[in-house]
C-alpha cells in the first residue's frame, strides 16, 4: 500500500514537472500574439498580430490601420 502511494507520488511529480517543461511554453503563445501595442497616432491598442508596422524616422511603429500609419508618418517625416 505504501508502494502505490509512492508510485501515485512519483506519475504526480513527473505530471507536473511534465507540463512546467512543455506545457507552459503552449500556454504562453497565445498570449503572446495577442500582445498588445498602442497606436502612437489615434492611441487605440491594437494586437500586435494585427497592427500594422511602419518606420518613422528610424523607428518602428504598430498602427490599428494603414491610414493612422500614414497620417503618423505624414505628420512625422
Ligand atoms: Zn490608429
């Protein structure tokens, strides 16, 4: 009986350990598309999978649209 705890301990351990080393990385990418990054132009958050990015003066910038990102470089270059 001892040995069956033991062994419930150990497929529990491993189980945790299991998902901390692949588990977690598969969790965080959604997360991670859906990160999200102002428009300097209209300040509307935008995720980043989907803003539109452009370089102003050597920099780059996330826009909600083509037509902030050509206001913001109108406004900027
Ligand atoms: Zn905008």
């Amino acid at each position: 009986m001892v040995r069956l705890i033991i062994i419930l301990a150990l497929v529990a351990g491993f189980i945790v350990l299991y998902r901390s080393l692949f588990g977690s990385p598969r969790l965080h990418d959604p997360s991670d598309a859906a990160e999200m990054v102002q428009d300097p132009n209209c300040g509307v958050y935008v995720p980043k999978s989907q803003a539109v990015t452009r370089s102003v003066r050597g920099k780059g910038h996330c826009f909600c649209s083509e037509r902030c990102a050509n206001e913001f470089s109108a406004k900027y270059s």
